[in-house]
C-alpha cells in the first residue's frame, strides 16, 4: 500500500524545487535511464529520516558544484511503486535500497549510493561524496 500523496508532496517538491524530473511510471523510467546520454542522477527517495535529515539535503548541496549531472530524475519508493521497481532494474546488481543515489553515464550505472552509506552520515558528507563522483563522471 502506497503512502497517502499528502505526506508525500512535500518530500517531493524538495528535490523537484531545485530541478529534479519525477518519473512516475515504468515507461518514464524506461525512456531516460537506458536511453539517455551524457550523465544522469536519479535519486530514490523516501519518506524515512535519513531521506528527510541527510540524503536530500545532501543532493541539493552536491548540485552547488561546477561539475553537476546533466539530467536530475527521482522516483518515490513507497509510492510509485511500479517506477521505483522498474529504476531498480538500472541500478542492479545492487539489492533494494531508499534513499538511494544512482548516477548514469550514457545509460549505464557509474556509481551508487545506497542506504547504508546514507544512514549516520550528515548532509555535508554525502553532498561531499557525490561531488567527487560528478568530478569523475561529469
């Protein structure tokens, strides 16, 4: 059972206020993922804590960097239940795991951050971490 869209709505906006592109639908996520050229940050959101304390606000700090992805995407975990499962195939051999941060490069998965690199860390530290993937990759 999917979470209600109201508590959801403002988890949301914090990442599509700064550029991110939802992908709501399989189809969505099939149409940028493996498709895409150049780089390619797709972040699994959550509504957990650490998505909320740490891992968004860590991905907006990373965006205020000279070298950034050139398209931003999230899918809900616990709510668009059928993106998230569908993003997940792009992201294997990785198991499951929201918050998550998936950087691509024409098409293929570069570099993954899953949850256990999310949880106890600060913002600054993930944000800190993921530039250092967009100077490799970006």
């Amino acid at each position: 059972m999917p979470y209600p869209e109201y508590i959801c709505t403002p988890m949301r906006q914090e990442l599509t206020s700064v550029g991110f592109e939802e992908l709501k639908t399989p189809e969505d996520v099939d149409q940028v993922i493996p498709a895409g050229s150049g780089t390619a940050l797709l972040v699994l959101n959550s509504v957990c804590g650490c998505a909320a304390g740490t891992a968004r606000p860590g991905v907006k700090l990373a965006l205020q960097n000279a070298k950034v992805p050139n398209k931003l995407y999230t899918v809900f975990a616990g709510q668009d239940l059928e993106a998230t499962a569908q993003a997940r195939k792009y992201t294997l051999p990785y198991p499951p795991s929201s918050p998550a941060i998936a950087l691509f490069k024409d098409g293929k998965l570069v570099h993954f951050v899953e949850r256990h690199h999310i949880e106890g860390r600060s913002a600054q530290m993930i944000a800190d971490h993921l530039r250092s993937a967009f100077e490799e990759y970006c």
